[in-house]
C-alpha cells in the first residue's frame, strides 16, 4: 500500500481548514439568498404610552416615526 493517492505532505493543515471553509461557505450559500426576501420588515421599541414616562414616550415615538421615515424615503 505505498501507491496511496493520500501521503502525509499531500494533505496539510491548511489544505483541510481551506476544504472545510469551502465546503461551509456552499452550504450556507442558499440560506444567505432565502433571507434576503422582499417584504416588509416590522420594528418594535419599548416606548412609554401610559405612567409616569408618558410624556416622554410620545417624543420618543416622533422621533423614531422620523427616523424611519427619512430610512424609508432614502431608499430603505
């Protein structure tokens, strides 16, 4: 068995990192193009509407509606 294809200076350290960096980067390929759908996202944030933060929730509220309003308008 000394005509083996596989020798010990055929198969290096690095020749097995970069086949396993290879073979990761195929199977995650198709899960990067599925997540990359066209709907809508929704966001959330924890705002005061009641209580004693109320008046600033609604300031809070404003701002974050502006902000994704000048995001929206830009393109996204």
């Amino acid at each position: 068995m000394t005509d083996s294809i596989f020798t010990a200076s055929s198969i290096s350290r690095r020749s097995v990192l970069r086949g396993a960096a290879t073979l990761t980067t195929l199977l995650a390929a198709p899960a990067v193009l599925r997540a990359q759908s066209g709907g809508k996202i929704k966001l959330g944030a924890p705002f005061h509407r009641t209580g004693i933060g109320a008046s600033y929730g609604r300031w809070y509220e404003r701002t974050a509606t502006a902000a994704l309003k000048l995001i929206n308008e830009g393109g996204g």
